[in-house]
C-alpha cells in the first residue's frame, strides 16, 4: 500500500467514533487494572491481619504511640480496661445480615481520660422503621479485647442532622467529629471493634474484607473481557461499513 492510498483510507475512518471506540477501551482495561490493583491491597491486608493475630493484644496506650507510623494502626490488636458510658447508644443504620435488616451498637468506653467508640456487634432490626431495637447498654468497668479500625468514610448523599438527638441514636454513618459534639468530649478518630470472644455485645458478625481478592479479581477479568468484546464489535462493524461502502461504490 502506497502513501497516497494510506491517506485516502484514513480520511475514509469516521473519526469520533474511532476515538470514542478507543475511550471506551481504555476506560475498560483501566477498571480491570483498577480491580488487580485492590486485589493485591486485599491481599497485603489479610496477609496484615494473620501476622496481627499472633500477636500479643497492645494498650491505649501504645496503640497511640503507633498512630501517624507508616503501616497505620488499622487491625491492631488493643486490650481496653476502662468504662462504659450507658447514657449514649448509636446505631448504624441500614447493616444486613445474612439478608436481615438489622443495625450494629455503638457505645463510648473512656479508658485512662480517652473516649473510644466501640462496636458492640450487630442487632437485628425491625420493619417498622418507627421502631428501633430494643437495647440494654452496657455499664461499669470492663476490660475488653478488640481490634482498631479507622474509620473509611462512604458516599453520603446528604449530611446527617444530628441535632436534638434522642438516645438510642439512629445513624447513618460513623462521623466521629460529629459524634464528639454531641457528647461533648473528643474521640479517638478509630473504632474498637469486639473480638468475637467477648461475651459482652451483640452478634459479632463483621469482616474486615468485605470483598475477598478473588472477587476483586473476577471482576477485573469481566472487565477485560468486555474490553476486547467492545473492540472486536467495533473493528467488526468497522469492516462490514467499509466493505458496504466499496459495494456502494461499484
């Protein structure tokens, strides 16, 4: 094929759409890619999590001292001796279990002069959204042993009004900021969630990885499958516009 021949079948080429077909690809294999990516944090993460296990469980104290350190403090295990305050109870609303519609409980332990929110485990909830759970908060002193989780703010389609709140509090998401105004003293910016062991709390049904590696990676092979369906179809469509245009032109 010569130069001019060249010239004459790119002019030919319908031009958005062959830049469109390419955005659309390359939107395609980004998402795949995107998809490995979270696979391998996932995997790095449970690999995190079995060497945390075999370790001794760690004070306020020195969990504190490890904040702000590269491999963060998410997952560590803490032992917590302090008290509980029975005057506020949050429930993080819209938590299913197995199908269930239910709600985790949340209390505030001050433990040597820190507040920290805890997760008590999961609450089946009621169809009538009017009715909310009943709760018997827990009171005293306790010694507890948990793991830390800092706190991944999701997708709010609008702020939550927390004003003139009446106790159990619905809520919709854990903002811990908003949280401190409301009882009037700062709170550590992580969760202590109860080890399944604990006999104080609820169900004790969360996951730190939701979404296991291997289904971040079964995704990514949707994604790039649908890249080469997509490109196929067009260079497929491509080539039928072009041998219907030659025919045209006979």
């Amino acid at each position: 094929m010569d130069f001019v021949s060249l010239k004459y079948k790119l002019k030919q080429l319908n031009w958005p759409m062959v830049l469109f077909t390419m955005l659309v690809f390359s939107l395609l294999i980004k998402l795949g890619f995107w998809q490995i990516d979270r696979a391998l944090e996932k995997e790095q993460r449970q690999q995190r999590i079995s060497e945390l296990s075999q370790q001794q469980a760690l004070s306020l104290t020195q969990v504190l001292a490890l904040n702000g350190l590269q491999d963060g403090i998410n997952d560590l295990p803490i032992k917590l001796a302090g008290e509980f305050d029975d005057d506020k109870v949050f429930l993080l609303d819209n938590q299913p279990d197995k199908g269930r519609f239910g709600y985790r409980v949340y209390q505030i332990i001050t433990s040597s002069g820190n507040a920290v929110l805890i997760n008590l485990g999961w609450v089946r909830g009621s169809i009538d959204r009017n009715v909310l759970p009943e709760i018997t908060a827990i009171s005293g002193q306790h010694i507890i042993n948990g793991h830390v989780r800092e706190i991944e703010m999701g997708i709010q389609l609008q702020a939550q009004n927390l004003t003139n709140p009446t106790w159990p509090l619905r809520v919709q998401q854990i903002e811990l900021d908003k949280f401190s105004q409301l009882i009037g003293k700062k709170l550590l910016p992580f969760v202590v969630y109860l080890d399944k062991k604990e006999s104080i709390g609820y169900k004790k049904n969360w996951q730190p990885i939701v979404m296991p590696p291997e289904k971040h990676r079964a995704y990514a092979f949707q994604w790039f499958s649908l890249a080469l369906a997509w490109i196929s179809l067009m260079i497929w469509a491509a080539i039928k516009m072009s041998k219907s245009h030659h025919d045209n032109t006979i």
